[in-house]
C-alpha cells in the first residue's frame, strides 16, 4: 500500500481526494487545522497542526510516499499576510517537510486565476503567463506557491506537478454554493456585465480524479513531472445561465438586478481602498477581482491533462448538478434557504 498525506484532507476537495484514496486501497493520512469527525468512518489517520509552522509539516510528512497538498486560504481580503504565510510561505514548508523526508510526488492544487489579469480567457492553455499586475491576493500567492513547487521538481528524487481545477463545485461545498444562496436569499445579488461570458468549472469528484490520475502518471521522465494543467468540465457554460440554474435547485428566482462593469469596478476600487486603509479583516461586497470573475469569459484548453494522465471528466455536470441538488434538498442540510413565499 503506498503511503499517502493530504494535506487540507478535511477541506472540500481534500476529503474527495481521501476517500478515492481509501477506496483504491491506500493507507491515508491527514494534515489539517481541526479534527474531522466525518472521516471517522474512514481508515484515516488525522494529523493536526497547523500550515504555518514548518515542524508541524515535517511530522506530518514523515513516513510518507505521495503528498497531495490542497490547503489554502481562499477569499477576497484585502490583507496580503495572511494569504502569504497560509499558501506562498506554507507551501514552502511543505517542499522543505518533502526533500527532508524523502518524498517520492508531490501533487499540488493551483488555480486558474494564477494566469488571470482581468480580460477575457478563451481556451488558453498552459502557456498563458502569470500577470504583471495582480486583481487580489489570493491568485498572487497561489502563483508564487505553484512556482516553488515546480521548481522543487527534480530535487532529490522529488518529483511535482501542479492542478488548476477552475470552480469546484458539487455535494457538501461550504464556500462557493452557500455564499451564492445567501446572497441570492438576502437579495443583494447582481449580474455584473452584460451577462453573456462563459466560464468554466469543475465537478468536485473530477476534481479529486484527476488528482489521483496525475500522481498515477508523475514519474521521473514523464510529461507530467514539473508541469502544470487547466481541469475543468471541459464544457464552458454561460455564468449567469449556470447561476440561475443553481439558484432554481433551491426554488430561488433568477437573478434580476445588473449593474455595468464599469460601475461595479468603481464600487469595488473604493471597497478595496477603505478594507486597505482601515485594516479591516473581512472582505469587501465587491472587489475588482471579483468583478471581472463575475463579467468576463474564462474558459480553457485542457488537452494537456487529457494527454498527459488521461483525464477526462467521468461525471457530467447535468449529473453533477442532479446530485447538487439530493444534496440541497436534504431536510437536514442547513445550506437549504428556505423556499419563497
């Protein structure tokens, strides 16, 4: 049995990738902030600790083969520490935990946004390059995290690739859906552009999939080793469409309300200065990141991975949005909003 760390193994990706993990025969552990009493269940050994401190890294990595690393801090705050010491500065402790311990892969969760400058993506590839100037933290410390890791690759047997899965979604996300339903059930959600960019995104077991297909694939000599791939349906759909839809699993009504692109930029300028100027810790109704997410197309050529290890998403989204909505429907979940009058 290899021997395999998931760090973030508690978050929503992560515990997708354990229990693929599990069911192919691995012996898994855990590296995260808190226990998870819903991988109990599970043959899992669970490591706390915490990212930022490298000892607690090495411990985790001790005895292992693979790591696949999916931990970050996501989100629109306008402090840039926080996003560094979590996933540029964490990232770094988890290469030097692997070349001490003599790590064979290590797989690392990126993100698309790494290569977003604001303007319109339309099947771009992997050599699309890093902006100049960056819309958010978030993406900026990612990119500078996806660096260390592919330069890791090669040193002292270590061998690393690095995933851009693109909106991750499906059963038992706590980020991305809730916040669309919250905002959707207050109100205060808006189309911002003309509502025709297409965007792409994922199916949370693709996701976890193509996890284990490119760690099956990374070895010394192969494409995969020191590269990095887009992953997504590999179907762009119209975001606002796609919005609606998700908000129609829950009986929500469409979207209604817009506002210009220019307008919400403008909105989102001043937001950011004020949560900058006054140090405030949460994050802004509107930045500009989020507003060209939200305007713009962002779709990619994800051929690389389908060359390279073979992915090919095995769950639809009509299917995955059919389990979306088994899940958001279930009497006990509490991200269902209550219906309209």
């Amino acid at each position: 049995m290899t021997q395999t760390l998931v760090i973030g193994g508690g978050g929503f990706l992560g515990q997708y990738i354990v229990e693929q993990l599990v069911a192919r025969g691995e012996q898994v552990r855990i590296f995260g902030r808190n226990h998870y009493p819903e991988l109990e269940s599970l043959p899992v050994e669970q490591f706390q600790g915490d990212i930022r401190v490298s000892a607690d890294v090495y411990r985790a990595c001790e005895g292992m083969e693979t790591v696949f690393h999916t931990a970050a801090l996501a989100g629109l705050r306008c402090q840039w520490e926080p996003f560094f010491e979590i996933n540029t500065l964490g990232t770094l402790h988890v290469i030097n935990a692997c070349l001490k311990n003599g790590i064979r892969k290590l797989i690392y969760t990126s993100s698309p946004s790494v290569t977003f400058d604001g303007r319109d993506q339309i099947g771009v590839d992997e050599s699309a390059p890093f902006p100049k100037h960056w819309l958010a933290h978030y993406p900026h410390s990612k990119a500078l995290a996806e660096k260390i890791v592919l330069n890791a690759n090669g040193h002292n047997g270590l061998l690393t690739c690095a995933l851009r899965p693109h909106l991750i979604w499906g059963p038992r996300d706590r980020h991305l859906i809730p916040r669309l339903l919250e905002r959707a059930r207050l109100g205060k959600l808006r189309r911002v552009g003309n509502g025709t960019n297409r965007i792409d995104m994922i199916y949370v077991e693709n996701a976890a999939t193509a996890h284990l297909q490119a760690a099956d694939a990374l070895k010394e000599g192969g494409p995969v080793a020191g590269n990095a791939y887009f992953l997504s349906q590999g179907e762009p759909v119209n975001c606002w469409d796609w919005i609606n839809e998700i908000l129609a699993l829950v009986d929500l009504p469409p979207v209604q309300r817009s506002v210009s692109l220019n307008a919400a930029w403008l909105i989102g300028s001043v937001l950011e200065k004020f949560y900058t100027l006054f140090r405030k810790t949460g994050e802004p109704l509107m930045t500009r990141f989020l507003v060209a997410q939200l305007a713009r197309s962002h779709w990619f050529d994800i051929s690389r991975a389908k060359n390279d290890f073979g992915y090919v998403p095995k769950i639809s989204t009509s299917e995955g949005m059919h389990r979306l909505r088994e899940f958001l429907q279930l009497p006990s979940n509490s991200l269902n909003p209550p219906k309209n009058p």
